[in-house]
C-alpha cells in the first residue's frame, strides 16, 4: 500500500498506520455495496476545490476514481469506505452514498450516445512540480495558492534542477509566472530602484553565472528548451500570465537577442523581429515583438489593453462545450458548474486571437475582445494548457497586493481549470479523435 507524501505547507495530521490497516482490511472483504458520488454542481457542492483533493488523495491510496465528465457539473465517483467518507467531513467537501444500483443507472444514462456525458477513469496520482524561485510564497501564484488549499502536494524546482535534467521525475509541470526572455519582466521602467527588483536581478544574474551562462537571458532559453523537450517526450505542461507568452517568445527568438542593454548589458539585435522562428512556438504566431525596453510589455500577443477598457462586471469568458466521447480532453479540461466565468487581469491576461495557432484549441475565449484566456495543444507526445491571469478571485492583481483567502471562494470556477489540469494526467490516456 502506497502511502501518501504530502508537500510540507498542506500537511495535516491523521494516524496513517491506521488508515492503510483500514483499507487492506476493508478491501480485503468488501464487495462495495455502495458507492461515494462527489457531486460537483452549482448547488450541491459545498467546496469545489477541495473535492479535488479529496480525488487526488484518495488515488494515492491506490483506488480508483471515475470522473463522470458533464455529469452534475464533472462529478467523482468512488467506491465507498467510511474512511474517505471521514475524510470529506473534514475537509467540509460534499458527498452522496448512492447504492450500486444507483450507480449502475447513473453510468447508463451517460452511456447513452445521445447524451453528451462520459466516463473517465483515474488511474494514478500525477507527481506534481511548480517551476518557481526560493523564496516565493504559495500566494505568490494562483496553482500553488489551490495546490496548497486543495491539499494537493507538490515539489518546487527551478533552474538548476531543470539543468541537471531532473523534469523527467515529474508528470505535470507547472510555470511560475516567470520572464523566460531574460527580461526581468520588463519591471524597469517602475521599479528599477526596487530593493526586490534589484535583488532579482542580482540573483538571477548570479545562477546564470552558476550554471555557465554569460547572459541571462541565454539561460532562461536553454531552461525553455529543456522545459520542451520534457512536454515532447510525454509530459503534461501548464502555464499561466507571463509564464506563457513570454515562454513562446524566448523559443521564438532563439536564434537572436531581443534584451536592451539595461538587461543584459549590450543593445538588441535591430532585426530581431525578422529572425523570430514561430515553426519553435507551442502556442503563438506571427506576433510583432514590443521594442521598447520601457514599455510593460512583451509584444502583440497580450490582451491586456483591450480588458482593460472593458468594465469589471462585463469582463467575462466561457467555455466551449465539447463532445465528451469524441472530445475527451478538452472536456475535461472545461469541467465546470458554469460555462460563462469572470475574467481577471493579468501582465498577461489572455491572447488575440490572430496570434493564435490555428492547430490550438481555444477553450475560453472572450467573445467581446475577440481573445482567448484558455488554450490547449499537444506537442510530441506531450501536451500543454496556457490560462491568461494573474489570479481568478482577484480582478486586477498588484506587486504587493495581500493574497487571496480561499476559503472566501472555495466554489471558484476560475480556479477549478486549474485544478482539472491537475487531475487531466491521471486519466487513463486518450487522444483527441479526429
């Protein structure tokens, strides 16, 4: 019986001898007369986020979970032990116990073809890494802000690790909203004089140097390429704000130096616009590149303008539905109790959609500013998820602003497509049909 690790911030204390004795002798003789249906609608579901981590605990256990894609708003269903029964007590998630009878009537309605509903099973717990620099605090980023709410663990990396070639140990890798340009995140214009922003300079120089690297942009490059190699050969990458514009634009220009010399000590390549390589990208093309090293922003791709005129109340993007038999992974990437979900800023707030791929599936767009929040491609073998924004629970997120209390939004529809493309890798594999 595996037993679980828990990252150290979402530890909670419970006998664990007990519970793995628990569950060989109730495995041992049990015929599961009865099932534990986790429903995940608008009006039952006490805690959205954290029926995640009961799911994702409960395949650490080594059991079984059935996502009942569009059913009740993506619902788990689990074989019923009166431990995981505790377990959501505690958590205050909510559960029903449906007979197998109930069950058996539940798999049937969705079975029929002319119902847009679909069985997914969940077979093992995906090992989980957040790309992101000592120091930062799990409010820092909205994945690590629900990882650590949901209980869901998870291992920090950064540049050394990813170096030593250690991306291979993990199954999904999630990118902090990091600048793979090696431009600072074009802060220097409001805060060159910064004591944080001087101190991330003089760090991230210094781990450049560490690593042999005489710039640092050259450095975040080859972490950028090994960060590909890894989804090419199988892995699962999610990405948010910065971490996803500006990592397609240091693959791009590869072949060229697009930081002034306040970044990286010489000027840019006057050119650089005509060597870009968009055949390198995941998810963008034929951008234009913004030149200026004062201006906070790092080309055409971003929407953040656009959203900006655009009032609070009427920013908002939905989802698209898909064929949950012939479509299943983006269906379960657009689990929801809503489709229509409010928007939130961002350095990177969503994407015009001319820049996007036309291979790339657009999941939430924003029909009004004509761009897209949530996209999804596959590369190789592998495949990737970029979401626009900061923080869905907080509409315009700034440098020093306090973090976000999930426990005021434990039902956030914003913050649960992060979390099914945390659970996305522990389905049992299938490919989008065409």
């Amino acid at each position: 019986m595996k037993l679980m690790t828990l990252h150290k911030k979402v530890i909670r204390p419970f006998s664990t001898i007990f519970l793995v004795l628990f569950f060989i002798l109730v495995r041992a003789g049990s015929t599961h007369a009865a099932k534990l249906l986790i429903p995940m609608d608008e009006n039952t579901q006490k805690n959205h986020l954290k029926a995640y981590g009961i799911s994702y605990w409960v395949l650490e256990q080594d059991i079984e979970v059935e996502w009942l894609l569009n059913y009740r708003g993506g619902s788990f269903l689990i074989d019923h032990y009166k431990e995981i029964e505790r377990e959501c007590v505690i958590r205050g998630v909510s559960f029903e116990i449906i007979a197998d009878a109930q069950a058996s009537a539940i798999k049937s309605e969705i079975s029929d073809p002319e119902v847009n509903m679909d069985v997914m099973k969940l077979e093992k717990p995906p090992k989980i890494a957040v790309y992101t620099p000592d120091g930062k605090q799990p409010w820092d980023d909205a994945v690590t802000l629900v990882l650590t709410y949901a209980e869901i663990p998870y291992e920090e990396i950064y540049d050394r690790e990813i170096m030593k070639g250690e991306l291979h140990l993990y199954d999904w890798l999630h990118l902090h909203h990091e600048d793979f340009t090696g431009q600072y995140g074009k802060f220097y214009a409001a805060y060159k004089n910064a004591s944080w922003y001087r101190k991330q300079v003089a760090e991230a120089e210094q781990m450049a140097k560490e690593l042999g690297f005489e710039k640092v942009s050259q450095q975040k490059l080859a972490v950028a390429q090994k960060i590909k190699e890894y989804t090419v050969g199988g892995g699962f990458l999610f990405s948010m704000c910065s971490g996803t514009d500006s990592y397609d634009i240091a693959l791009a220009a590869q072949y060229t130096d697009i930081a002034e010399y306040m970044y990286d000590g010489d000027p840019a390549d006057p050119k650089a616009q005509d060597k870009l390589d968009f055949d390198q990208t995941f998810g963008f093309h034929n951008f234009n590149l913004k030149s200026n090293p004062l201006e906070y922003e790092f080309s055409s791709i971003d929407a953040t303008q656009t959203h900006a005129r655009t009032p609070e109340s009427q920013d908002m993007f939905t989802l698209f539905e898909y064929s949950a038999k012939w479509d299943p992974v983006p269906t379960m990437l657009c689990q929801n109790h809503t489709q229509v979900i409010k928007g939130f800023m961002g350095q990177t707030t969503a994407y015009y959609e001319k820049y996007v791929k036309p291979e790339v599936l657009i999941m939430g767009r924003s029909k009004a500013q004509k761009s897209a929040k949530y996209i999804h491609g596959e590369i190789g073998k592998g495949q990737w998820t970029f979401y626009g924004g900061h923080d869905p629970e907080d509409y315009q997120h700034f440098v020093g602003d306090p973090p976000t209390d999930l426990d005021l939004h434990p039902n956030s529809p914003g913050y649960r497509l992060i979390l099914n493309n945390v659970l996305f890798p522990a389905a049992k594999k299938k490919k989008r049909k065409t």
